[in-house]
C-alpha cells in the first residue's frame, strides 16, 4: 500500500558517548560503521538485494517523497554552502529508509570519473545495472533496475532520462582535475562551486530527463551521484578541513557550523564528521581512521608531470617523492572503448544556460570553474601526461 506524504514526511523526520579530541564535535562515536561501496564491486547477492529494497521503495512512495523534499527545497540547497551538508544529510535519510526494509542496505556511489571520457559507455549504464537512455517521444527508460517503472511526482510519469549530445554524452570531469582542486581549494567557498559547477552539474544534464529536474531524486543515479559528491568532500575533509565551513548561506547570511541545514532543521556541524552521530559510515576508498589516495593515481602524477605543473595544479602530491603504486593502475585510455591510443586529456563539458537559468548562478562564477578547467586540461595536454583512467 502507498504511504501518503504526510505519513512518509512524518517517519522521514523521525530517522532522523564518548569524548573526543575534536572541540567542535559534541556527539557521540558510533558504535558501529558501515561502508559504503562503489556500485560495480557489489557482489550478485549485494545487487539482488539493493534491488529489491529499491522496489520497495518504489511501491511505498519513498522515490516520490525524496523527489518532492528536494524539488520544494531547491533554491536553498544549490548555489550557497547549504550545498553539501543537505545532500549529505539528504542521501543518510534515504539510506536509513532503505536500512529498515533490509539492515544490510547501503547506499553505493558511483565513481564517475572512471568513466569521464565515454559516459554512455559506462558498465553502470547498462541493463545489468541502472540501465541505459530512455526510447520515444517521452524518453521513456526500459531496462536496468528501474526499467518500467512509473514515477509519482510532480504527477505519474514514465521514468526517464535523455541522454546528452543526441545520446553520446560529452566527456565530464577527470580523476586528476578533481584532486586538483581537492588539494587547491582551502575553502568551502572556493569547494562548493568547484564541485557543484563541474562535475555536479554535468553528470544531471547529460543523463538528462528526471535527472535534469528539481525532482531528480526519481532517477537512483542521483542517489548514486551525490554519494559520489559526499565521498569526495569527505576526501577534502581530509586534508585538514574537517571542520571547514563558510561562503554564504541561501539567505546570503554567512553560513557557520550552528547553521542549520534546510528542512532538517539540524545543525551542519552534526553532519561534519563521519563515524559520529547519525553519520555511522564510511567510504571504500577513503575509510575514516586513515587518509586514503588512489596510489596508482598520485604515482602517475608524480611520475609523470615537470615539478612546476605539479606544483601549481597538485601542491599537497608536489611535496611528496616518488611513489611505486600499491597495485595495478587502472586500463589506459587506449584500452577504453571509444578512445583512441595516446589521446590527450578531453576538454569537459559545460554547464547548459537552462542549468544555470534553473538554479539561478552567477554566470561569472561559473565560468571561472570551466576556464580553469580547461586551463587544467591544456597544461596536461602540453606536458604530454597520459590519464591511466
């Protein structure tokens, strides 16, 4: 049976000791952690049963609630420092739900920049997974996990998504540019725009459909995506900004640890470090008691740039020596469908005028994220570096 919204908003806002060294945190340690992991490494049982819990979803109205939360709440949570302390409270909501239809429910990300160059090319966008682009006038999708399926909001719809570039998604952001900036910016101010004008934005406008609307969440790849944008800020967090939080809050008041985040009328600081309170997780690939880079990654870096690019574009690995990669790099571009052998870094795409219209940036702003990433791309280009992603 359907739950209506007041029921679902009613349990939603439910879901909602130790000392530590750390002044600003005042909750307590979880008592358990869970890790959360990149979607292609669940095994055939982990798959069979996110998948049946994501049904269940579906059938009691979850997608259609999550969809109508973000779509009334847009304007506040794009665009200001409310950007990332709501989507990770946001995506921990939804992943409590999926916890009680099935305790060994965990929200997986999708580490899209592995597949920057050739999107549609994607294992994940297959039928085995989330399935592919929507077919005919209305864009409809008709297999993956969601294949079939009838979405609720704003109205009982087919559930869709329409694929840039005439179905050929333009290459999005690389591996290396954002750990450029992870490491470059010291700010939240300087963070948020970098990720939310980059690859935030492109990976909405290029599956397109659902995805491109203020209820995006319809689409599970918003689930998948912005648990991708979670982990990477954890990753800046990392790097001595665990409590790092300013730039201006929707109201244009400066946005502080005591500011609440939107809807949840929570403070941010509750949602700052992970393993505490409510936010009993961890990632795969960066878990929380050790700083974790991707070895093959930061070898190839070193290895590979002259000591002045590596210095202006990746300052913190500029300091380090040279390093032997703990295990195999991942294929080279030449062995990518799609990409031909000893192809340079592409250029990324950009953000649609809808896009910017829609969430009411400042163009200024965002063209200053996509000139330095295309200043990123020709300094790597010039250096003759060779991406192993």
């Amino acid at each position: 049976m359907k739950l209506s919204f007041s029921t679902l908003a009613a349990a939603a806002i439910g879901l909602t000791a130790f000392n530590t060294a750390e002044a600003q945190q005042n909750q307590p340690a979880c008592s358990s952690i869970y890790t959360r992991p990149e979607l292609l490494s669940l095994t055939p049982a982990q798959w069979t049963n996110t998948r049946g819990v994501l049904s269940a979803m579906q059938r009691d109205g979850w997608f259609g609630w999550f969809a109508y939360l973000h779509n009334q709440w847009f304007s506040q949570i794009h665009g200001n420092s409310q950007f990332f302390p709501f989507h990770r409270r946001f995506v921990q909501d939804w992943e409590s739900v999926g916890r009680r239809y099935s305790g060994s429910f965990v929200q997986p990300y999708w580490d899209e920049m592995r597949d920057y160059r050739v999107p549609a090319s994607s294992q994940v966008l297959t039928s085995n997974w989330v399935g592919g682009n929507g077919q005919g006038a209305n864009r409809c999708v008709t297999n993956g996990n969601q294949g079939g399926w009838t979405m609720s909001f704003p109205s009982n719809h087919c559930f869709s998504r329409n694929f840039g570039n005439n179905g050929n998604p333009t290459s999005w952001y690389s591996p290396e540019y954002i750990q450029s900036f992870i490491q470059r910016d010291t700010t939240m101010a300087q963070f948020r725009p970098d990720i939310e004008y980059s690859l935030h934005g492109v990976v909405h406008i290029n599956i397109g459909g659902d995805m491109l609307q203020g209820y995006s969440p319809n689409d599970w790849i918003f689930m998948l995506h912005h648990t991708n944008i979670d982990r990477l800020w954890w990753q800046w967090q990392q790097n001595n900004r665990l409590w790092t939080m300013d730039g201006p809050n929707y109201d244009n008041r400066p946005t502080t640890l005591d500011t609440n985040i939107a809807y949840y009328n929570q403070p941010i600081r509750s949602v700052m470090q992970l393993g505490y309170g409510s936010m009993c997780y961890q990632y795969a690939s960066n878990p929380i008691r050790r700083r974790a880079l991707d070895v093959g990654l930061e070898s190839n870096l070193i290895n590979s740039l002259p000591k002045d690019v590596l210095s202006t574009w990746f300052p913190d690995t500029a300091k380090k020596p040279p390093v032997v990669a703990a295990r195999p790099p991942p294929p080279l571009a030449s062995a990518i469908p799609g990409v031909s052998a000893g192809s340079g870094m592409p250029y990324p795409a950009k953000l649609t005028q809808q896009w910017i219209q829609m969430h009411k940036y400042n163009k200024a702003d965002v063209d200053k994220v996509e000139n330095d990433a295309r200043n990123f791309v020709n300094a790597m280009n010039k250096a003759g570096y060779r991406s192993p992603v």
